[in-house]
C-alpha cells in the first residue's frame, strides 16, 4: 500500500472536528454494510490515540474495515501480512550496509506510518509479534541502540482469526493489554448479508475503494482538534466511581483467575469519554460507560479453565457484572 499522504482539505482548520470523525463513519459505510460496534470502537480508538485488535472468523470484513478507514483519513497507511515465515525486521525495519558508502545505514520497516493495518497478526510466530508489540507499547523502534521514534499519529489495527483456529500463535496474554479495544466482528444478519450481495452483483469491488466513493474525509488535525475537546469533558466522581466499582467486581469473579488492573479501569474511563463526545454531549453517563466495557475489558481478564470448559466468556463475565453492579443516577 502507497504511504502518501494527500493534501488536507481546504478549510480544514474552521471545521469542526466532530463532523469530520463522523464523517468517517459515512464514508466507511460506503464500503462496510453493518458492523457499527466495530466502526465505532475503530473511531474511539483513534481519537484516544489507542491500538486496536479486530477478531472474526474468516470473511467477515475485518481487513475490508480497515482498509476503509486507511483511505477515509489522510494519513500514511502501510499493510503487513503477517505470515509464518515474516522476521522481526520485515516489520520494524533493519541496518543494510551500503557498499558505496561502507556504512551501514537504517532501512526502516513498514511500522515507521501513522495506520498500520498488520494482518492475521496470530499467524506470526511470538518473536515477529513482540517487535510490534514492543513498537506499540513505546511507539519507538529501537535498532542497534538507537532508538528511532514512530511518526504521529502511531495507530496499529491488528486482524486476527479467533485463537482456536489452526497454524495460529496466540498473542501474549500479558501484553494484550497494549491494545485499547479488542473488537469481535460477528457474522453479518441476513439483511446485511444481502446487501452485500447486492453491492457486489451492482459491481462494487472491495479492491477498488475509490470506485465505491470512498474520499479521506478527516486528518490529523481533526484528531488533534478532537483530543484538546475531549480533554475538557467532566467526569463525575460518580462516574469515576462507577468504572472503578465495575473493574473491581471483575477481580471477585469466580469465573476470572485475573481480573481488569487500574490500567484497564484508566482505558476505559479514556473510551467512554470518546464516546460520550462522538455523542455530542460534554460530560460522560453512566450508558458510555457501559457502551464501551465489552470492547475495551474482554481481553484484559483471565478466565479459569473450569470455567472456560463450561462455556464461560469474557463477555459473558462483564455483561454479569455489568448487570450487577449498581449504576449512579
Ligand atoms: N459487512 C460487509 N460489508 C461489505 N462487504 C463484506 C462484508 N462482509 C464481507 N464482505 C465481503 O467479503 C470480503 C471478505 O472480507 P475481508 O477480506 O475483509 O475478510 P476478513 O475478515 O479480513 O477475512 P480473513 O480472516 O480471511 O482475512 C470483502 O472484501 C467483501 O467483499
Ligand atoms: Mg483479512
């Protein structure tokens, strides 16, 4: 994928940026029938400069969501297959020796962009995907001592395969954690599955975007413009308290060897607020709390294998607690 940036928008400056980031949503629409949790998460995500992790069985538009959000931004985007056989370098970049100059010099890999969409990021073995993850977490690159900062805005959307698919490496359960959502893509309802049919037999070609419509509608500064009014949102100690009593209910779940840390409670007091903006209001309820507990907590806990075994899920042990726990009013 070309890493070129187009020119911004005139006028870019007076726009507000929550119709810019709604925007996006439009355009992704023009490519993605249905699949709005996933748009939604991509779209916080990006306003809370976090990583996001997308996972669904095979053909359900995980790469085609991306893809869409790569050309719906004007930003650079590179895309890295993740296949068995790629080597930690193939992604951040490595030294060549240059004979001219009998110097070795920094050939930086396909991280060095702002969307990085790294594909069936699970199909990599553990030594591949530590060097990104590593990248994520410090959002520099460190070769031969050198550190090489990442440019800004540094978003990764990995795709994976659930686990239980075969030929995969299952990501490091502790350091999943570095991604702020995990967002499932669920198979399409019926309805939605014949409208993509019905694009397709009317010629839409997933290979071709521009043909589908599909226009950058929103820059790095609408980002920027985006977090500097978010940062001014309220919280209300009730709110605060409210993520601080859900995180701690996760951690007495029976079901749970390991539940969401005060990092996870941080991120998703980071996701609602997002939300509660993307919302155009400027203070958060208790619903963009709730809104945003699945995506954000459901890689961030352990469950026992008893309790796997009996068909217990992540999701299944936040809607539960999301159930009990009392709600501020
Ligand atoms: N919700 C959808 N909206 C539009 N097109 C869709 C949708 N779901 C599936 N498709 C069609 O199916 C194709 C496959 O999608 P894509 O390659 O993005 O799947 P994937 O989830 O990345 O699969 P894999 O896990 O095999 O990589 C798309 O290019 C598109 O033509
Ligand atoms: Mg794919």
């Amino acid at each position: 994928m070309a890493d070129t940036v187009p020119a911004p928008l005139a006028g870019a400056a007076e726009r507000d940026p929550r119709q810019a980031l709604q925007a996006l949503r439009a355009e992704i629409a023009k490519a993605v029938v249905g699949q709005d949790p996933a748009v939604t998460g991509l779209v916080v995500a990006l306003l809370c400069r976090g990583h996001v992790l997308l996972e669904g069985v095979p053909g359900v538009a995980k790469t085609l969501l991306v893809r869409t959000l790569a050309a719906a931004l004007r930003v650079g985007t590179k895309r890295v297959q993740f296949t068995p056989d790629l080597m930690p370098g193939d992604v951040t970049g490595s030294l060549v020796y240059d004979a001219r100059t009998a110097e070795f010099s920094f050939q930086p890999g396909p991280v060095f962009t702002n969307l990085l969409l790294a594909d069936e990021i699970n199909r990599t073995p553990p030594k591949t995907q530590a060097s990104l993850l590593e990248a994520m977490e410090e959002r520099q690159v460190t070769v031969d001592g050198t550190p090489r900062p990442l440019p800004e805005p540094f978003l990764v959307a990995a795709t994976q395969n659930p686990v239980e698919y075969e030929g995969t490496y299952p990501l490091p359960e502790a350091q999943l954690d570095r991604f702020l959502v995990k967002l499932i893509l669920p198979l399409p309802t019926r309805d939605n599955e014949m409208q993509v049919l019905a694009r397709h037999a009317a010629g839409f070609d997933p290979r071709d975007l521009g043909a589908a419509g599909v226009r950058a509608v929103a820059g790095p500064e609408d980002l920027d413009a985006a977090r500097a009014e978010i940062a001014k949102l309220t919280v209300a100690p009730e709110i605060l308290a409210y993520i601080v009593d859900l995180c701690r209910a996760t951690r007495e779940s029976p079901s749970l060897s390991l539940g969401v840390s005060p990092r996870g409670a941080t991120a998703l007091l980071n996701t609602a607020r997002a939300w509660a903006w993307l919302a155009g209001r400027d203070y958060v309820t208790p619903d963009d709390v709730k809104a945003l507990a699945l995506p954000t907590l459901r890689h961030r806990l352990q469950l026992r294998p008893e309790a796997e075994m009996e068909g217990v899920t992540a999701d299944s042990v936040l809607q539960a607690v999301l159930a009990h726990v009392p709600v501020p009013r």
